[in-house]
C-alpha cells in the first residue's frame, strides 16, 4: 500500500540518515562566487541576498535539513568561507 503526503505535511529531507555534521558558511567571507552550489550533490545551497549589504552581494546559504555532509563544498570553497560543524536538528515542539 502506498501512503501519499500531503502537501501540508511537515518538512520532509531527502537524506536516508542524519550526518554527524553539517556545512556551515562564514558569510563574512562568503563572495557568492557560487563554487559551492555547483558542487553540491543534493542542491542544499542557495544564495542569498546580504541583510548587512543591502542586496548587493549574495551569499551562500545551506539548507541543514538537506545537507548530507559529505564535505565537497567546504573542500572546494575558494574563500574557505564553508566549515562543518556537528548536527544537532531542533527538537519538535
């Protein structure tokens, strides 16, 4: 039997298992040259218009609830401006 969700429905990720960690951006050194996008394998980053630059410069923003952690990113990123650090999902509340 197949269950069909609707589209209501909380939050849904397409990992198959929660990754001990996570890719973060430094958006202080983020230039929005979008390396980090291309590379990754499940779309997680977007960028993003700066609060703190009126728009004029994007930066990279990782979507947590995707991310896989498989580092790609953090290695590729020219600016060194993607860490990883652990994971720790909100609880619900």
């Amino acid at each position: 039997m197949v269950q069909h969700l609707s589209a209501g429905a909380e939050q849904r990720t397409r990992r198959k298992k929660v990754p001990p960690a996570v890719a973060v951006v430094d958006k202080d050194r983020c230039s929005g040259c979008e390396v980090c996008i291309v590379v990754c394998p499940v779309d997680c980053i977007v960028l993003l218009p700066d609060p703190d630059s009126l728009g004029v410069n994007p930066v990279a923003e990782v979507i947590e609830l995707d991310c896989i952690g498989c580092k790609i990113c953090a290695n590729d990123c020219p600016w060194e401006a993607i860490t990883m650090a652990p994971y720790e999902p909100e609880e619900p509340a």
